[in-house]
C-alpha cells in the first residue's frame, strides 16, 4: 500500500511545481505496481483547498473526479485524537496536521511507503517512493 500525499497531488496538478515531472513519471511506474494507492479524507480535503486556492475549479474537480478510483480511509474520531497527541508531541511550523494525521495512518494501518515529496514523510519513517528503487 502505497499513501498518497496533498505534496504528491498538487505536483502532478502544477505545471509549474518543482516536482511536477517527477510526479508524472512516478504516478504510471506506482500505478503499474499493482500497489494500491490511498488516500485519507484529509489528505482529500487539504488537496482540494489548496488546488482550488492555487489552480481554481477545474483543477479541482478533475481531482475529485479522480479520488474515486482509490480507496480512502475515513478518519475517525480515535484517529483524530491521535493525531493530535502525535501533533503535540512533535509540532514544528512546517509539519502540518493532516501530515500527522498521515502518521497515524501509517502506523494502525502498516503503511510503509508513501507516494509525496515531503521531507517529513521520510523522518516519519516512510519509504517515499523513489523512481530509482523501482527500476
């Protein structure tokens, strides 16, 4: 199981975004992997804020319109308490919420890749996929 990630989403969104081609060429390699991508509902609602804000509607709804062919995880109430702990615990101005929320997706799960360009996906204990790790 590979987690996708709002840094993963956007790059693939933006042609300007520094990650951009890497995005593109990574999505067919992951995608052929037969690993299954997923998404949480933050990670769902952090993308769609931040294409609407950044790229506008359309944007926005071609990636809606593509959630659907992955599998979400619903963050409950236990889920969210956790996170918070996790956020308390480790807060710095660059980690985000919902990237805790990843984390603790992550561990309940067993998640072990992630499919982002976030540093601090890897210093969570994410494998990022990398092109070269996968040839």
């Amino acid at each position: 199981m590979i987690l996708w990630d709002s840094s993963a989403v956007y790059a693939l969104a933006d042609k300007t975004d520094i990650n951009n081609k890497r995005a593109k060429e990574f999505l067919p390699e992951i995608l052929q992997s037969q690993e299954e991508l997923v998404f949480h509902n933050y990670v769902v609602v952090e993308s769609v804020a931040l294409l609407q804000r950044r790229l506008g509607l359309k944007a926005t709804r071609e990636f809606l319109a593509q959630t659907a062919k992955f599998r979400i995880f619903w963050i409950d109430a236990q889920v969210h308490k956790f996170a918070e702990d996790y956020f308390r615990a480790h807060a710095t101005r660059k980690l985000s919420f919902v990237d805790c929320v990843s984390f603790v997706v992550r561990r309940q799960q067993g998640i072990t890749r992630a499919f982002a360009f976030d540093e601090d996906f890897q210093k969570a204990g994410f494998d990022l996929y990398r092109r070269e790790k996968h040839i």
